[in-house]
C-alpha cells in the first residue's frame, strides 16, 4: 500500500471540502447568526490544517493502483462526512456527534434521510451546508479532485472506478483530468437550468438553491419541513419532478447530445427501459388513487409522477403522505426504491443497466432449455457483454440483496415494524431518503437509537460507493503489495 500518496491525496480532498463550505459560510453572514458563522470559520480552520499538513507528504512513486484507489474513496468520503457534521456540532444545531455524523453521511450519499423534528429551526448557514451536500455527493467530491490530481503528477482513474456508479466505468474523454472537468460542466449547467425555472415560479433565491441542490444531486433535502409540498403549486412540482427524472439519466448521454450524437441516445435501452418504468409506475399509481376517488385525474397523475420520480431517482422529496396510499401503490414505490436511476447519474438504486442486463440473462437461460448446445450472448444494443461482466453483475445484485436483508434483521430487533425495517434499509442502501410507517414522510429517523443510526450511516455509504469498494478495502489480502 503506498500509504504517501493516499495521504497526500486525501490532503487535498479536505482542503477543497474547506472551500467548499465558503457559499454556506456567505449564507450565515447574510443572515447574521453568528453561531451559524463561527461554526463553519471552525471546520474551515480544521480542514485547512488538516490537509495542509497531509499533502505536504511527498510520495516517491505517483502511480495510483487499484487497491489505493479504493482506499482513497472509501476513507475520503467516511472523513468527508464526519468534517461534514462537524458545522451541526459546533452550532449546536445537531449537538450530537452520532446524529450529526448520520445527518452528514446522508447528505453526501445524497441519501435525504434526516432526524430532524424541525427543519425549519436549524441555521440557515447550517441549513444550507446540508443541501450544498447533497449537490457536492451527487456527482462526487472525489470526481471533482480529479481535475487537480494531474496538476501533482497523479493518474486518478482508479479513483474514478472506484467511485462511478455502474458496472462499467468508460471514460467520456482521452484525459482523465477532462472527463472530470466535462462531468462538472455539465452538472454545473445542468444546476442552472432548475435554479432560473424555480425563481420563475417565485420561490426565494435561498430556496430555489436549496432545491436545486437536493433535485439534481437527487439527494432531497429541503429547506422545508413539508418538502416539496410545502408548496402549493403544480409548476413547481413539476420543475422539480422533471428535473429529478433528468438527473437519473447517465450523464454521458448529455454529452452526446452536445455531440449531437442523437441515435445513441435514442438507441439507449437503458433509457428506453428507465423511461419505460416511470411511465409504467406513473400510470399505476395514477389509475389507483384515481379509482379510489382520492383525487381527480389532473392531481391524481401529478402526485403520482411526482412520487414516481423522486422514488425511483432516489431523490426522497414528497409532496404528499404517500404513506397514506394503498398498499399497491406503496409496493410500486417499494420496488422502485431496488431499482433506483441510470448508471452514471447522481442516482442510487441497482440502476437499471443492471436490472436490463439480468433480464436479458434469464431470457437467455430459459433459451438454453431448448437449445442447450446454443451460443447465445447478451446482448444491450450492439455490443455483447463480457462474461466477466455478467458475473460482476449477479455477484452485485446478490450481495445487494444479501446486505439489505442483513441491514433489516439487525434494525428490526429494536422492535420496529416490519414495513419500518424493510423501508429504512431499503432507503439507506438506495439512498432514496423517506422510508414508509414510522421513517415515512411525515416522520424522521428520530424512532432509531444510536446504534441502528450508525449502521443505516454505514448502508448509506455502501449502497453510495456501490458495495465492492468499500467491502474490498477491508479484505486483508488486498492490502499487502502485489
């Protein structure tokens, strides 16, 4: 393990968490709390000595292999986090370290889970520290020092398979350094666009930005405590609402719009199949609360996007108490919770590239029982996929499944209910947010103890890092040098 350059690495990561806290910093002073203000002047000092110190390691070999690549993500994104809370803490909004810590992990993972009774009462500083997360999570703080890494001599593309999301990590771009940059381009004009629409709408600069953060990092905070819902007005849920179903597109896609490479996105199955699914559930979940007479067609189609988008994008925010709904639309909700957005969005999930690839892998299997001497392969659009990489997927999804029902068993023996188990595990792994009963909309992560909160933290963080890489960090052989 070259413990110097993972050090020197993970200097430069908190020296741009620092700056990074400077728009939350401007909030609290234009707001004048002075708490609110010291508490972000502290964290900054902290991170400023702290990766000051480490990037003045000097390491004698600058290659990046694969295990210190996985190292520097995991480490990186669990110190990130607890700097993180470290602003709650010292303002005294969030005074304990336990839910401070469980409040920073799922802003970055843009989780959205919150144990928070009152939103409205924190800080504004504060309050919009913890949605600046959500935007900084979406794409990844780590994709972001990437840009800077070629600048000390270092190749960060082990740092970008390990933190990516989805089974295949294509670079956009020849250079590592300018598919880091293109990613945060885009992302930056992508931010912009829901950012002008909701002050269209009239919603305050300060909200507008707090809702831009959570809707394209498809993380979910708002500065409200009724979310989204606290605003009465079928635009701004529909801004928003599209805009979450934009950002659980892989992003690659909008740089081959800009390449007007437009029959490579319209050729996308997993696109077609993402859409497919949000147009599916949509008109489910519309039809049945529509036949229940709990709302008319128009409100009935509107609450029912909404939900689907945000669900599925593991996004999180509400307009409604879904929680009130039937049980056969809070099973679609449930199933969309799995499922999850694109690979290469700000999305969680299993993504649905996955999801595409383990359908066509059964189709091929139940071909084989006729033509059991036939080679048949798999297909998505015109490329086959390796073996390798059907395996990773299956070997992915099993470990999904066998990670959410370790997660519930050891949730539920604080006594909740079953829903409230399945749901909160569900939503941590997926990092969706809002669970169902007693973590539902209406409620917080408050129910849990310290315990189960410190390993909901954990699953937010797997399910965010997409399991093998934090897993492979704490594999022993993996340590030693090959």
């Amino acid at each position: 393990m070259n413990y110097a350059i993972v050090t020197r690495v993970l200097g430069k990561l908190f020296s741009i968490e620092a700056l990074l806290m400077i728009p939350s910093l401007i909030a609290a002073i234009v707001y004048k709390d002075q708490k609110d203000i010291m508490s972000f002047v502290y964290t900054m000092l902290i991170l400023l000595v702290v990766g000051s110190l480490m990037s003045l390691v000097k390491p004698e070999d600058k290659r990046l292999h694969a295990r210190e690549g996985m190292v520097i993500v995991t480490v990186g994104w669990i110190m990130v986090s607890f700097f993180g809370s470290l602003p709650f803490v010292f303002s005294g909004s969030i005074p304990s370290v336990t839910n401070a810590f469980f409040e920073s992990v799922s802003g970055f993972t843009t989780t959205g889970a919150t144990i928070l009774n009152d939103v409205e009462a924190m800080p504004k500083g504060n309050l919009f520290w913890r949605a600046f997360t959500n935007w900084i999570g979406g794409m990844g703080i780590l994709v972001f020092t990437l840009a800077l890494l070629p600048a000390m001599g270092i190749s960060g593309l082990q740092i970008y398979k390990a933190e990516t999301t989805g089974p295949v990590t294509d670079k956009i771009m020849p250079k590592m350094r300018d598919t880091a940059r293109m990613l945060y381009i885009t992302y930056g004009v992508f931010s912009l666009l829901p950012l002008v629409l909701l002050l269209l709408g009239g919603m305050s600069f300060y909200d507008a930005c707090v809702h831009t953060f959570g809707t394209v990092g498809t993380g979910g905070f708002s500065s409200r405590q009724a979310s989204v819902g606290a605003y009465d007005s079928t635009y701004i849920h529909m801004v928003i609402g599209v805009f979450m179903m934009f950002s659980g597109v892989n992003f690659s896609l909008y740089y081959a719009l800009y390449k007007n490479k437009w029959r490579d996105v319209i050729k996308d199955q997993e696109l077609r199949l993402y859409l497919f699914i949000v147009l599916g559930s949509t008109l489910l979940v519309a039809a049945d609360l529509f036949l229940r007479n709990t709302s008319g067609l128009g409100l009935s189609l509107r609450d029912a996007y909404f939900q689907v988008s945000s669900i599925i994008t593991t996004t999180g925010y509400t307009t409604v108490d879904y929680d009130q709904w039937s049980t056969f639309s809070k099973l679609i909700l449930l199933a969309l919770m799995f499922i999850g957005g694109c690979a290469g969005s700000t999305a969680g999930g299993i993504k649905n590239i996955r999801i595409l690839v383990l359908l066509k892998l059964v189709k091929r299997e139940i071909s084989k029982i006729f033509h059991p001497r036939a080679v048949i392969p798999v297909k998505v659009g015109d490329k086959t996929v390796p073996e390798d990489t059907l395996l990773g997927i299956t070997a992915f999804t099993f470990l999904y499944v066998l990670v959410f029902l370790a997660g519930t068993l050891i949730v539920s023996t604080q006594g909740v209910s079953f829903l409230t188990a399945v749901s909160s595990v569900a939503s941590a792994i997926g990092n969706i947010g809002p669970g169902m009963d007693a973590v539902g909309p209406s409620f917080s992560y408050s129910v849990y103890n310290d315990f189960n909160k410190w390993v909901l933290s954990l699953l937010m963080l797997l399910g965010r890092l997409e399991l093998f890489t934090m897993i492979g960090v704490i594999v022993p052989g993996k340590w030693r040098n090959e």
